[in-house]
C-alpha cells in the first residue's frame, strides 16, 4: 500500500507500483474510439503509461501536453494517457488541444487495472480514482521505471520516464 498526499492529507492506495525489473500486469484499456488496447498490443515498444486521477484537472491536463511534447519525435515508442475518465471526455480534452502523440485511454470498462497496478485510491476525497503515477515497460513488458508522485497537484518525474526510452 503507497501513501501520498492530497492537499496536505495522507492517503493509500490498494497495492504498491509494480517493481522495476517485474512483468508489468496484463491489462485491456478502451481507446477514444471504443476499441481495446491491451499490454500485449505494446509488444516490440517502450510504453510510458501517464497514470492520473481525471484528464479534467489542471495537473493532469499539463501532463498529457507535456508527454505529447516529449513524445513526439521519439521512434518506438508510446504514450499512454491512463485514467477513469469517459473515452468521450478523453477525445474531446485531447481533439481541443490538438494532442496526438499520446493515447489516452480508459479504465472504465476495466477497473481492476487500478488494483493490479496499485494506484487505486481506497480512502480520502478521491477513492475510487487513480492516484498519479508513472511505470515505464520495455519493449517484452519489463518495469523500467516506476514513480508515485508523491502530493497529487504535483506533476510527475518527466525527465526520469524520458531517460528510461
């Protein structure tokens, strides 16, 4: 169980990232467009999974801008953008910022992806949601890298997700 803050006020999450060196968790996520995406559709790229509470706020809004940034250019690899938000939500914030170097995705027909990956929030104002977080996975699904942000109006360790790919 990781503990951060919200506001000045500690909460847990259901589990602990996965550990670098680990095989990530299999997972199928829901694309803007309704179709599946799963972990073994990543197979041969590095992924940086962008995990947050709700594209809708204004830390997670900067942090799907500045993946898209970073992203763009980079062979190889991809940018998921991991949240429970509606894809219809997710399409509409990514089409009004003209964002296409990410994918961002939905766990909302698959919650357990919270719990696999230990980010689901269990208490304080935002349980249920997803607390942020980064993991990086290779190309054969190996953890490179894996970040919980430690305050939640914090943005993530960019620079440290970058190196990994």
């Amino acid at each position: 169980m990781a503990e951060f803050s919200v506001r000045g006020t500690m909460v847990h999450t259901a589990g602990d990232l996965p550990a670098k060196g680990s095989r990530a968790p299999a997972f199928t996520l829901t694309r803007t467009d309704f179709s599946a995406l799963s972990l073994d559709d990543l197979k041969g790229k590095k992924a940086i999974l962008n995990i947050f509470p709700s594209i809708d706020t204004p830390t997670c809004a900067n942090s799907v801008r500045r993946f898209n940034q970073e992203a763009a250019g980079r062979d190889n690899v991809i940018v998921l953008c991991v949240s429970a938000d509606l894809p219809f939500a997710q399409s509409r914030f990514c089409g009004a910022e003209g964002l296409e170097d990410v994918v961002p995705v939905s766990t909302f027909r698959n919650p357990e992806f919270g719990r696999d990956y230990g980010v689901v929030m269990v208490d304080g104002p935002l349980a249920g949601l997803m607390a942020r977080a980064l993991v990086v996975v290779d190309e054969d699904g190996a953890v490179l890298h894996a970040e919980q942000v430690p305050e939640i109006a914090r943005e993530p360790d960019y620079a440290a997700a970058l190196d990994c790919v």
